[in-house]
C-alpha cells in the first residue's frame, strides 16, 4: 500500500532539518518546514498539525480528523486571514434564477462562519462576477463559450443565457455589475457591516491577474490565509482557489460552505485534491469551534 501523506510527513520529520520550538505546552521542541525564509509552515510532528500564522501572538486553531483531511489541524493568524464568499448571488442561488439546493444549502453554515470571524477581526470578502460592457468586449472566447446558449439547446450543459443578456423582468442584465441578478443573496446580504469588502470579477477566478482589486488587496494588506466558500465549487471556487495557491497563499476550503451543480461527484473531487494538494479542507462546525490560542 502506498505511504498516506501523514506517513510521508513523518519520514520527513526524520530526514529534514528540524526547527526548534519555544512555545510553551509543545510536545515536541522540533517542527518540520515547510517553505523558504520567513514565510514558512511549520508542521509538528507530535500533533499532526500545521502552523501557518508565520509566528503571530495569537492564532485559531482549526482542529480536524487526520483520517479524512490528511491533518490534525491547522494554526492560522487572524490579522492575516480572509474569509472569501464566492458568487453566493442572486442569479446561482436565488430560487427565482437556479435551481441549486447544495447553494442553499451552504447559506445557514456560511452565515455561522460569517459570524465567527467577526468574533475573530478576520475580514470578510465577497467576490462576485460583476461585468461591464467593458469586460464583455474583451472576453475570451473560452469564457463566452461555457454561458453559450447553443451549447445548452444542442449539447445540453451549460448555462441559459449568454453573459449580459437581459433577464426576466425586472433582474436585469446577466450578471452586470449593480443589477438585481448579480446582487448578493438576500440572507448573506443582511448581515454584512461596512468593514466587509466587495470585488467583482470577470473570470471564473478574482485572482487570475495582479491588477485586479482583489488581488492587489491581498499584496497590499499583507494577507496570508484565505477561507474558501461559495459556489460552484469545482468552477469559480476552485479557479479563485488555485490561483490562490500559485500566488503563494494559503488555501483552506470550508466544505459544508461551498456546492456545486456539476455532477460526476465534482465537489468530492475538488475536495481531495484541495486536501492532499493545493491546501487544506476543513468544516464549518470546526470552524466555529477553533480555539484561541495565544
């Protein structure tokens, strides 16, 4: 049987050069890096749990099931986490516009996170699609194909309208920025405050250039950890995600807060290659319950 990635962890706990702990309680003086100069994962060999909060005063623990997220745990700091809700709008999950139980079904457990993190500092973000006119006369063809209304009569997938297409009554233009459609879903809406932040977006990623706003937001205000939810799962979520990845943040995908209407087990999918690749998965009642850890 192959080795499982803890076991591969702990024969490089052996191997590698180890870093010597000072925290108090440890049960270990040895960590295992990950990374190079200041900005480095420490994983602990004894608790099967990664650090990332790159040695801030107070951090969160998000305790997990090794067997099912390939960890015990992660440590994150605060100050440098973000809550991402991905395209929780109107025009995916509104009953109105979609038939999307799992969307749904993922507002009562993101409201929870919402909540938690007030309790925390960590910033909440809400990154929508929000085009313009603009964005429409400079969009790829890959991107105008996949809401092609051809492809859904002739082939059977995709989406109903084209990008911009005027929508019944009074839900405005698909997915334009300050249209009905393109509006936050009312339940998510409710509870924003001021200090919550707003991008658009034109892909299925907000983080696919350094100039855009979400990007730049990120670099500027020295974030480090971002908290995946939102839908579809394995389209704009992962896309933001794994991009988030390539640029070097971390990457925690809260599961029960993310959907998707793709079949073929899409979100089981993107769940193991979140958790055994690109970062970490966890939950929203591990979420809520993380403890404070000075």
């Amino acid at each position: 049987m192959a080795p499982g990635v803890l076991d591969i962890l702990e024969e490089t706990a052996v191997k590698s050069k180890l870093v010597t702990s000072a925290e108090p309680g440890a049960l270990s003086a040895e960590f295992v890096p990950f990374g190079g100069g200041d900005d480095q994962w420490l994983y602990n060999p004894d608790t099967k749990q990664f650090d990332l909060s790159r040695g801030s005063v107070k951090k969160l623990l998000i305790e997990a099931d090794d067997g099912i997220r390939n960890h015990r745990g992660v440590l994150i700091d605060p100050e440098k986490t973000v809550l991402v809700v991905i395209d929780m709008q109107n025009y995916f999950i509104h009953p109105e516009c979609c038939h999307h139980p799992g969307g749904l079904a993922a507002v009562a457990p993101t409201l929870k996170v919402i909540e938690r993190c007030r309790e925390d500092n960590i910033q909440v973000a809400f990154l929508n699609w929000g085009i313009t006119e603009e964005d429409l006369r400079k969009m790829p063809p890959a991107v105008t194909r996949g809401w092609n209304r051809n492809l859904l009569s002739v082939r059977g997938y995709g989406w109903n309208v084209n990008l911009g297409s005027q929508l019944p009554g009074d839900q405005g233009r698909c997915l334009f920025k300050g249209t009905w459609n393109a509006d936050i879903y009312d339940p998510l809406k409710a509870v924003m405050i001021d200090n919550d932040l707003r991008f658009d977006k034109a892909r299925m990623s907000g983080l696919w250039s350094p100039e855009l706003p979400f990007h730049r937001y990120l670099q500027e205000n020295a974030k480090k950890t971002l908290l995946f939810t939102g839908v579809n799962t394995d389209q704009c979520l992962l896309g933001t995600l794994t991009d988030a990845y390539s640029w070097g943040w971390d990457c925690i995908l809260i599961s029960d807060c993310a959907a998707t209407l793709t079949e073929l087990n899409a979100h089981d999918v993107a769940i193991h290659n979140i958790s055994t690749n690109l970062g970490f998965v966890s939950d929203s009642d591990a979420f809520v319950g993380a403890a404070r850890v000075d």
